[in-house]
C-alpha cells in the first residue's frame, strides 16, 4: 500500500515539478544560485504584459486559422487513404508523416526558402502556411486511424438511399465523426501554437507568437518573463483539451 | 402493351485488378418480383448486387432501370436501395430518424414525413420504438428498421445481401417472413442474394444459379430445383442422388435406377433425383417386373420428415419412405422412381 502512494506521489510530482518551478519563478523578482528559494517578491512584470498579450492573441488566431485549413485537408486525405488500396495507403501515410518527423529546423529552412520566393516571408500569411505542413500531417495520420473504425458501408447505405457526396459528409460522415474531428482541429491547432523554429524561420521576428517571445526574454536574460511566457504557453492547451474532453465525453462516437 | 422491367441486367461484367469476377450475367425483373441469386462464397453475388447499386462499377454491359440506362450514374439517382448483410443503421440518429432519412434529404415535408414513418413503423410492427436509439435495438429490429429506411425511400428495387444470415435460426424465419410480407404489401422488385439453398427457396420468386460470376440458371425456384440445368448447379442445390450411367443406341438413358427414355444426349450422363422422386415402397410379388430393389441402410430423421438411405446395385441413393410404411435398416424395399421429377445431364 505504501509503496503504491509513494509511486502516486512521485508520478504527481514528476507532473507538477515543472510547473511549480514555472510558477514560483513567474511569481519571484529573482532567484540566484544557489538559494532554494526566491529572495524576494517584489518587481513589477506589467511593462512586458502587452508584448505577451500581443503574442498570446497571435497564436491563438494562428492556431485557429491552421485548425480551421489542416482539418478538413486532413478529412480529405485521411478519408482518401482510408479507402485506397494497401499500397497507396503506405505511400499516403508517409507522405503525411513526412512534415511530422523532419526536424522541424530543416522543414523550417525548406519552408524559408519557399516563402522568400513566394514573398510570403515575414508574414502571418507565410507562417500560417507553414504551419499547415506539420499540423495537416499529424491531423492525417490521427484521422486514418480514427477512419479504420469507421464504417463506411453506412455511407454506402446512405447513398443508395438518395444521399448526394454533400448529404453524405454533412448527415452522415461529421456528425458521427464530429467529436474525433473536434480533436483532430485541437491537435493541430497545438501544433501551430507551440510552433518555435518555423515561425522564428519563416516569419523572421516579424510574427511574434508566444514561443517567438519566450525565446526572446530567456535570451535576454530575463527569467521570469520567460516563467511566465511558458505557463501562459500552457493555460489554453490544458483550458482547450479540458473543454474538449466536456464536449466529447457527452456525444456517442466511434 | 408490356410495362418495363424495374431493372434490366444486360451482359453485366465486373472486374477487380483485372480478375473477371462477374461474366456475362443478363436478367429481368419487373416491379413485385423476387428473385433470389443464389451460389457459393465468392462466386460473384455481392459484386452483382453492389454493381447495380452503382457501389461497383460494370467494366462491360448495362443496367437499366425502368427503361432509363443507369450504368454510369451515382448510386444516389438510380432508385436501387442496397441492404447490407448486417444491418448499417445510421448511429447517430434514432430509429424514426433513420427512417425518415431518405425523406428528410428529399425534403420532404415533416407532416408527411411523419407520416410515412408511421406508417412504415407499423408495417415493422415497431411502432413503440420511433425514438429509441438504434444502439440499442436488437439484431431482428435493426433488420426491421433497415428494411422500413429502404422502403422510405420508395426505391425501383430493393437489394438485399445475404440478409438473414447473421440472425440465429428462429429469429432469421422470423425476419424472413417479416420481410417477404412487408414486400408483398409494397411491391419494389426485390434481389435477394444467399448461400443458403433452403432459404433461396424459402423466399421463393425466381432463383438464379451464380457459380464462378456465372448465371449458370434462372428460373422458377420449383424448375431449378427439379432440373437443374448442369451438374454444377445440381451439386449447388444439394441433390443428394447424381447417377452415373450412359445412353443406350435409342437415346434412353441407362443407370442403377433403371431406364429412362427420351433423354435424346449422347454418352456417359448423370441421373439427377431429389430424395421425392424416389419413393421407397413395401416388396410385392404382384409389382412391375423390372422395378428397382434395395436394401435399407439407415434412416436419415428429418424435421420435414424423414428419409431413408437405400443400397441399389453398389451404390446408394436418398429416398422418401411412403406415407406410413415401417422402415428399418436391412430390410428389402422398391423404390418406385417418378420418371417425371427426374433429369438426366451429360456429365461432359
């Protein structure tokens, strides 16, 4: 028994580490070496707050707008792959995973180089695209999966019975697979948000999201801006997955 | 004046990866017919039945419906309703909501919608269970509601693969009979496809025989059943006495159960006989001069009632004892042949 609640405890504090330290350096005006706790409270960070909330609304509505372009391009392909005979299917699966395991440097430096020629760089527009790359991949190869439980004889069953393509995704297809769709948007929508190298690549400092300015006060030395950039960093993943989980958990789906 | 056929299968062929695996099949239907194809697994008949739902594309031939030709249009504007072997209800929406689907994207009207599902609930004998989830119907009401869904959707045919062959054997006679009295009453041209003989005949209407993407025979149930138009499709239906012998000089055919005459083939042939056609009777001294004798092997107890397994001139042959006669093992009978139920095939 105790060696059960003593690995509980340890698994929570391997959880809750971290974000202590987060939170405990956001909250301090300093923390040197080698003290074990912080030596005062006191100093402002309101000064840096607009940088943060500029950052924190980029990346929300960067994220939204990949989730919004990656998950119907995901259903699409994941839909196309799921039907597609073996050997399709293997090269379709590697091409989606193709964005998700490049070193996010080297796609970075790829998708640079394109949205200099397209004169795209340094713009919310070019990052936006960017972005779309990994998040359209990793939104694919979670809805194949998802699709491989799917049943698409009812599809089928709808067609017969008079369902044009159009009735068939909007009655029969998104309303079964709207929870799993919900989550394949969530997924890509945090992959733009903690996005660091190909925003920093290809929007060159000039699109500054939450990541682009947690970067820039760790390396300028500023600790506790950074702290508090991370937990922010944090907040609408968990405030997001959480709603998600609400929502998903009252609707019957595959 | 002719009234055109609900549906017209002209030389339909269906190809896979280049593999052939329907050839060649024509048929008609016309509206209130049945007709079952019937043959072994992977011999074509789910293929057939998804090409003329435009699911499976023809690589060769035509479909026509009600005199329209319909091969190269989507599923959704033929008017052929495909059932599934295991009933594809739509999870997300209740039972009336199921059924009302083929109105609701017609859009139809709700009262009349209403309406219609009603009617149909009625006609399924589920009448009480307009909202339930389809989760949590059982197998026979989700056959009951896949079959109201289609006729909502007051389709020229109806297509049913293999329908009863996921239900237990009461429920599938149960289903059955649901069924084939739900389609009496609305009348669509309806295909039924199966592996099970017993139930090809059950449902009955006209019977195809698909062996090898091949209508090998189609035909009244009661005719194929009684002359079956190769040893193929003999083997298929279960005939238990296939005779060899040959033909005589006059044309007669020539085997263990006697003569038969008029054959008219050449050669080696096959005595195809139905357990009914031969009947085994008591020995008498006052009988035909050159009836055939046997000997009782065993008796095979039959829920129809049972049959008897006789020895005739080294080989055995599945008869129908005579109503009332005491049979045991060992014991000498007649079997008295009905020349007229009995076919004879060339075995080439």
């Amino acid at each position: 028994m105790l060696r059960r609640q003593l690995g509980l405890l340890a698994l929570v504090m391997a959880a809750l580490a971290p974000v202590t330290v987060l939170v405990v350096r956001g909250w301090a005006a300093a923390w040197p070496f080698p003290l074990l706790v912080p030596i005062s409270t006191a100093g402002a960070v309101l000064p840096a707050g607009p940088r943060l909330a500029n950052a924190t609304v980029t990346g929300i509505a960067l994220a939204l707008a990949v989730g919004a372009i990656s998950t119907p391009l995901a259903m699409l392909a994941s839909r196309a792959l799921a039907r597609a005979s073996t050997r399709i299917r293997t090269f379709g699966q590697a091409l989606a995973f193709l964005p998700v395991v490049a070193p996010p440097v080297s796609l970075g430096i790829g998708a640079a180089l394109v949205s200099m020629q397209l004169h795209v760089a340094g713009t919310w527009g070019g990052v936006l695209l960017t972005h779309v790359l990994p998040a359209t991949g990793y939104a694919t190869l979670f809805l194949t999966a998802v699709l491989d439980r799917y049943e698409f004889a009812a599809e089928d069953a709808a067609r017969t019975l008079g369902a044009s393509r159009i009735d068939i995704m909007r009655r029969i297809a998104i309303p079964i697979l709207r929870p799993r769709i919900a989550e394949a948007f969530a997924l890509a929508a945090l992959v733009s948000w903690g996005q660091l190298a190909l925003t920093l690549l290809v929007g060159e400092g000039a699109v500054r999201t939450l990541p682009v300015e947690l970067l820039a006060f760790v390396n300028s030395g500023d600790d506790r801006l950074g702290a508090l950039s991370a937990l922010v960093l944090t907040v609408p993943p968990l405030a997001g997955f959480g709603l998600l989980q609400r929502a998903t958990s009252r609707v019957r789906a595959i | 004046m002719t009234t055109l056929a609900a549906l017209e299968v002209q030389c339909a062929e269906i190809q896979y990866d280049r593999n052939v695996v329907v050839h060649d099949v024509s048929f008609n239907l016309h509206a209130g017919q049945r007709l079952v194809i019937a043959g072994p697994s992977g011999s074509g008949k789910s293929s057939l039945l998804r090409a003329i739902a435009g699911l499976v594309p023809l690589s060769n031939g035509r479909i026509i419906m009600r005199g329209v030709d319909v091969t190269h249009l989507e599923p959704e504007r033929r008017g052929a309703v495909y059932l599934h072997q295991v009933p594809v209800l739509f999870p997300h929406l209740d039972v009336f909501e199921n059924i009302a689907f083929p109105m609701r994207i017609r859009k139809i009207a709700t009262p009349t919608v209403t309406d219609r599902v009603m009617t149909l609930l009625e006609r399924v004998r589920m009448p009480e269970l307009a909202r339930r989830r389809v989760g949590a119907l059982s197998g026979g009401q989700r056959h009951r509601v896949a079959l109201a869904r289609a006729l909502a959707a007051n389709p020229e045919v109806l297509l049913l693969d293999e329908p009863f062959s996921a239900l237990d054997p009461t429920l599938r006679r149960e289903v059955r009979a649901d069924v084939l009295r739900v389609l009496d009453a609305n009348g669509p041209a309806a295909i039924f496809v199966t592996h099970d003989i017993d139930e090809a005949v059950a449902i009955g209407g006209r019977l195809g025989i698909l062996i090898d993407g091949r209508l090998r025979q189609c035909d009244a149930a009661a005719h194929v059943l009684a002359r079956p138009s190769s040893l193929d499709v003999a083997h298929l239906l279960g005939i238990p006495n296939i005779i060899h012998g040959t033909s005589d000089a006059l044309g007669d055919f020539q085997c263990a159960l006697g003569r038969f005459a008029g054959w008219g083939g050449a050669g080696a042939g096959v005595l195809v006989a139905r357990p009914l056609a031969l009947r085994v009777a008591e020995i008498d001294n006052d009988g035909v001069h050159d009836a055939v004798h046997g000997v009782v092997v065993r008796l095979l107890p039959q829920v129809a009632g049972d049959l008897v397994v006789v020895r005739v001139n080294e080989i055995e042959v599945i008869a129908t004892p005579a109503p009332g006669m005491y049979i045991e093992s060992g014991q000498h009978v007649r079997i008295d042949v009905d020349a007229l139920s009995v076919h004879c095939l060339p075995t080439a």
